[in-house]
C-alpha cells in the first residue's frame, strides 16, 4: 500500500514538471540601417562604451509597449578614446 502511494506521488510529481507552459515569444532582431523605427518602452540593457576606442559594435535590449523582447545591433564610436579632441 506504501508503495502504491510513492508510486502515485512521484508519477504526480513528474507530470507537474513536464506540464505544459506558455511559449515564450521570440526576440526580433531589428534590422539596421539608415533609420530604424523604434518604439522603446524600457531599456533593457545596453553596450558599455566607456572604456571602447574607434568604431566598435554595440547592442540594444529594450522592450516595445506590447512587451515584445527587441535587439538592435549597430555600430558606433566608443567614448573611451585617449587623444579625442
């Protein structure tokens, strides 16, 4: 009788565990270009430049009103140059 309780409680157990859970929604990657529309609501996180010299890649996380997860690849100067003038 013992036995059939574990059993039943370790079969409850495993089931909750591959229990269907909502897919999450995949990340857009937004195109680069020229100009790129962005409808930021929170920054989620961005490319330290501080410490960057010249043209390096950078990254931008953010989320848009609908709650959407967007990364925006780009390039820009990094602001930890020595010798800028």
């Amino acid at each position: 009788m013992k036995m059939l309780i574990l059993g039943f409680a370790a079969l409850l157990a495993t089931g909750s565990a591959f229990a269907d859970t909502p897919p999450q929604a995949p990340v857009i990657h937004d195109k680069t270009g020229f100009f790129v529309h962005m409808d930021v609501a929170k920054v989620l996180s961005t490319t330290d430049l501080s410490q960057q010299c010249g043209i390096i890649p950078a990254r931008l996380d953010y989320l848009d009103h609908a709650g959407q997860e967007h990364v925006l690849d780009y390039q820009v100067e990094g602001s930890g140059c020595i010798n800028d003038n």
